[in-house]
C-alpha cells in the first residue's frame, strides 16, 4: 500500500531522480529536434533542458528583464 504525502508535507510534489531526469531527457531531444537532429550539441541540449526543467532560465530571464527596467 503506497501512501500520499499530505499537501503540507515538505515533500510533498517534488520529483524523484527518475522523473526528473526523463523531464530533462525529454526536453533535449525536443530541442535536439528542434535544430533539426544536427548531432554535436548533446551536452549543450541537456544543460539548457536541465536549466528550463528546473527553473533557472525563467529566473535568469526576470532577473535581466528587471534590470533593465
């Protein structure tokens, strides 16, 4: 029997390793496919997904949107 983690638990809705990894792992080969399966930028791809997977680029983008206002 699996139990839920209650919505104020501090775990609660986080990602395992596994699931995270295939939001990344799904990610690059979206943006692999959107260069047109140019090979050569596996590690480019997989660190850019692994930022907008976990939310760095949005925070970065913000932060520079501010700054410039």
């Amino acid at each position: 029997m699996q139990t839920r983690l209650s919505p104020a638990h501090p775990d609660a809705g986080k990602l395992s390793f596994a699931e995270l990894d295939d939001r990344i792992r799904e990610r690059a080969f979206k943006l692999y496919e959107r260069r047109g399966y140019t090979d050569g930028h596996a590690l480019d791809d997989w660190l850019e997904a692994k930022a907008e997977v976990l939310g760095v680029t949005k925070a970065v983008e913000l932060k520079s949107k501010k700054a410039a206002a």
